[in-house]
C-alpha cells in the first residue's frame, strides 16, 4: 500500500480561553460550528479517552480553522497540549494512510507520536456523529514554529 500528503487538512490556534478565541473570530465575521468535546488516544493502540480539550471549527468548503481550547484543566492530557497552550499554532496534512505516512515519516529520520485515533461528537443535519481520525504528530520539539500533523479523516457514524 502507498501512502500520501494529500493536500492541506487544516490550520487551528490553542488557547486556555476558547470562549474568549470564538467572540474574537465570532467579532471578525466567522460563523463557528458548534463546540466538541475530543476522545483522544494516549498511544497507538490504545482506546481514545475523554481529554481536557474542545474544538470549534471555521469551516471553509473541505478545509478550516480550528479554535482549539483546554476546558478542563483536571482532565487528562493525553496529547501534551497543556504545556502548549495560548496561541500555539496548528498545522495539519490529509492523508489517506496515516500508517504509511509514519512509517515514512520515521524512516526519513523523524520522530513521531505514532498513530493515535481521535473522536468527538459533531452535529449534523441528520443529528449529532461521531466523528473518527487517526493522527500523527511531528515531535514539537522539532517543529518549534508550531504543531505539524498529519489527519486521516475516517467515516462518520
């Protein structure tokens, strides 16, 4: 099986204030979907657990802004993103085999967080989804202009 970047997945700012980050972009003129608890996976393999983060999404046809906020700071962290918190910039790629990409990601000498499944309830038309991606993170610590991923959006139950 091969693997790909397939094209720009989404852009997203962290912040310990996401009520404060939605009236800013609400102000600008945005229109943000409605707020969503994230399931995360600590590590590859293992089932995604209730995290301290939520999202609201500025969507832009197949891409968006994601406002990314921590909103309970006794919830577990299992992606670190408390020590990264306000402002931290996020960039992340589609792919269609997050597998494939790590393992090349990896054998080009990069260090990853492997592949991590992410969930969280999205309101729809047809009533409130679960959402389900698979995600792989650059270490940060290489990456100090901000977080780089790459998303493999899964179906939609």
């Amino acid at each position: 099986m091969t693997y790909s970047i397939n094209a720009f997945h989404h852009t997203g700012i962290l912040t310990r204030d996401l009520d404060g980050l939605e009236r800013t972009y609400r102000s600008f003129g945005f229109t943000a979907s409605p707020r969503s608890r994230h399931l995360l996976s600590e590590r590859p393999g293992e089932p995604p657990q209730p995290g301290c983060t939520a999202n609201a999404c500025l969507l832009f046809g197949g891409s968006y802004i994601e406002l990314l906020g921590i909103i309970d700071e006794s919830a577990p962290d299992p992606w670190r993103t408390k020590s990264m918190a306000d402002g931290f910039q996020i960039l992340n790629f589609d792919t269609d085999n997050a597998e494939g990409v790590d393992r090349a990601l990896t054998a080009a000498g990069l260090r990853t967080s492997g592949v991590l499944d992410l969930e969280r309830e999205v309101d729809t038309d047809e009533g409130t989804r679960t959402m389900r991606a698979r995600s792989l993170h650059i270490d940060p610590r290489t990456t100090v202009e901000g977080y780089i991923g790459i998303a493999q959006h899964l179906t939609r139950e």
